[in-house]
C-alpha cells in the first residue's frame, strides 16, 4: 500500500473481510484526528494509529473489565458507531448528587442521568430504602457502572421435576459487570448492594422494580445505559454472532426488538430454531443503544452537556472526508467512502475519525492469482 502523499496526521491500513451482501472485500481504512478549538474541528498535526486491539479499562484484568476502546481493524459497518469516552462533571466543579448528560447529533438525542455512589437500606417488611447519592464532582462513565451484575439464585428457585439442582450464578445478560442486579427482597441481599451510577431518565431503577424473583423475568429489567462501547458478550450484541441468552421463552417480546438495536421479532424462538444466521454483520458496530446510526456524511452538529469542567462542547463534522482509490490488478477504482467511527474524548477536545472504502475481489480461490495491490489516499 502507498500514499501519494506522506502524511503525518492519519493513519492507514487494508484489510480482507466480507461486506453486508456476503461478498469478499479488500477495505482500505483511514484514521485522522481533530482537536475541537472554539466549537470547530481542526486537522491535528499527530497522528493516531489504527487500533489493532481491544484496550480495556483494566488492562491488567481483562475478564473484569469492559473495553474502553475498541480496534479499528473492522471491514464492514453498516452504520456509523458514535462513541464518547470521558467523564461526568459537575456543573462548575461543585459537588452535587446527580449530573445529566445530554448528547445530541443532528436529530439523535441521548440523555443520561449519573449518580454518586449509593446503596440500598433493608427495611424489615416493606420495600428498601435508596440511600442519598454521594455527592461528586466527577465519574467516568463505563458499562461497570451501569445497571446489570451477578446474582445467585438459590436451587428452590430452580427445581426440576423434583431433583435437587446446586445453586445458579446468574449473569445479566446484557451487561455481566454492572451493578444493582437482585433477586428478591431478603436483607442479606438488599443490605448495601451497590446501585447503577449510569442510568436513563426515562427508565429509572426503583425499589418497586428492582427485583428479579425468578429467572424468565430479566428481559423486563432495565437496560443498561452508556455512551461508549457496548460489550461484544453481552446481549443483545451478542445475539448477532447466533447467541441467545438462556432463560427466557420463545415467544418473548425482548425489549430490542423496539430499541435501536432492532433485533428481529421472535429473535428467540428463530435463533433455537436455527433459522438466523449465526453471524450478522451488524455485531461489527459497537456504539451504544440509540448511538449507531445511518452513515454521517459530513456537517452534522454535536452537542455535549457536563463532560468536561469547563461544561458543555459543541462542533461540527468536518466534511472532508477522503477520497480513496485502490487497484487490485482491474485498473484504478475510486472508492465509496463510508465513515464507520466517531470517537470523541472530551477531556482531550479530541475526535478520531475512522473511515473505510472497500473493494470486491473474486474470492478467496482467487488470491494466489492477485498480482498487485495498491492503496491510495488521494485527498
């Protein structure tokens, strides 16, 4: 692969994959980043490189953290993944209980409301009691703080035909390292338990609807709620690589059957019937619920409340995007263009754009037949 011009402030690679059609597919990726100076983006000077792996919150311990940043080397999305990475501040660095985020592209809004750190009180005979929000001035926000978690489910919840079943763990399926999951009212399990920071205005965990009670009501509870990336084993994500969660019946309506997700209707009952594909291209956008979204194409307006100390920021996508050309052996063939990440990192004013431009081949029985390669970024 080469440029015609060496450029210091992107970042490029091709990779093989497939496209939504099913097709073999060469994609050419280009990574710039921007600094958002006076609510515009500008070119930075620095380039950042192509992820080629998953970072993790928790590097050291990755099996008890989420992704904090994702790799870039993705063929194929077929939407535009909006990902912010950052903090909650409150307004003015004063301590408060609550801080609302508010994240608007274009039309699409996304509203968050983040607690300090609280826990509930067990109140003998009634329903518990959340105890006041520590107050805060800033919290980072990631899927470890939103609603999900582990619970233990005692084997007389679990009998079967009569025989005795040992003690289940359960997993949120839609996120296994949240907080506040529970499964019934008993104050060995009320007392303390750590409640979500992360959660949606508009769908608030109460103590009348904490509970669990038994296994087959989890899709009634809350979906976890974030603005970075969703993790890839968790539900429903992981529905799109012929996953489906156990416990819950075939006939079940599953909440992201409405949401912006969009699984299919009776997702269950046809994954058990194997008839869904065991891999769904969409798996490769990994925004957060109502954060993937039609490819952008240059000059929307973003908007962010309350990440970063100083408030609110705001700018516009830049709408140059490159022009890419590659030739496998066919002759010069320009490249449609598709921006496939939008990440934001307040704290740093910084954007990284991801876009690809993909190219058919033959397949694979034709590759030792190739004889060149030969990538460009032409503007």
């Amino acid at each position: 692969m080469k440029n015609k011009e060496t450029k210091i402030n992107e970042d490029t690679a091709v990779i093989p994959g497939t496209d939504n059609e099913g097709r073999h597919i060469f994609t050419l990726l280009v990574k710039r980043t921007y600094s958002i100076k006076d609510n515009t983006l500008i070119r930075s000077n620095i380039a950042t490189p192509l992820l080629k792996t998953d970072v993790f919150y928790l590097p050291k311990t990755p099996h008890l953290s989420t992704v904090k940043y994702e790799s870039d080397l993705v063929p194929y999305k077929v939407k535009t993944d909006i990902v912010v990475i950052g903090k909650a501040y409150a307004p003015e660095q004063k301590e408060t209980e609550r801080v609302d985020i508010v994240l608007i592209v274009g039309d699409i809004s996304k509203k968050l409301c983040v607690f300090g750190d609280r826990t509930c009180e067990y109140v003998p005979g009634s329903l518990p009691v959340f105890k006041d929000p520590k107050k805060f001035t800033e919290m980072e926000l990631c899927y470890e703080r939103a609603y999900g978690g582990k619970t233990t489910i005692p084997y007389q919840n679990n009998k079967k035909n009569e025989d005795e079943v040992p003690d289940l763990e359960f997993n949120y399926p839609r996120n296994f390292l949240g907080k506040g999951l529970i499964l019934n009212n008993e104050k060995e399990l009320v007392e303390n338990l750590e409640l979500p920071n992360i959660e949606n205005p508009s769908d608030l965990l109460t103590p009348e609807n904490m509970f669990l009670e038994y296994l087959s009501k989890w899709n009634h509870l809350p979906l976890p709620q974030g603005i970075g990336w969703f993790p890839k084993n968790c539900f429903p994500r992981s529905a799109f690589t012929g996953y489906v969660p156990a416990h819950v019946s075939p006939d079940e309506t599953m909440k992201e059957e409405s949401s912006s997700w969009k699984l299919p209707k009776n997702h269950v009952r046809l994954a058990r019937q194997y008839k869904l594909p065991s891999y769904d291209i969409r798996y490769a956008n990994g925004a957060s619920q109502d954060l993937f979204v039609p490819y952008l194409k240059g000059n929307e307006p973003f908007f962010i409340s309350n990440m970063t100390r100083e408030g609110d920021i705001s700018f516009n996508l830049t709408n140059n995007f490159p022009r890419l050309m590659m030739d496998i052996g066919f002759g010069e063939n320009e490249l449609e263009t598709r921006l496939h990440t939008v990440l934001i990192q307040p704290d740093e004013r910084k954007v990284d754009l991801v876009w690809a431009g993909s190219h058919q081949y033959p397949g694979i029985d034709w590759l030792p037949e190739m004889k060149k390669m030969n990538a460009e970024v032409i503007s």
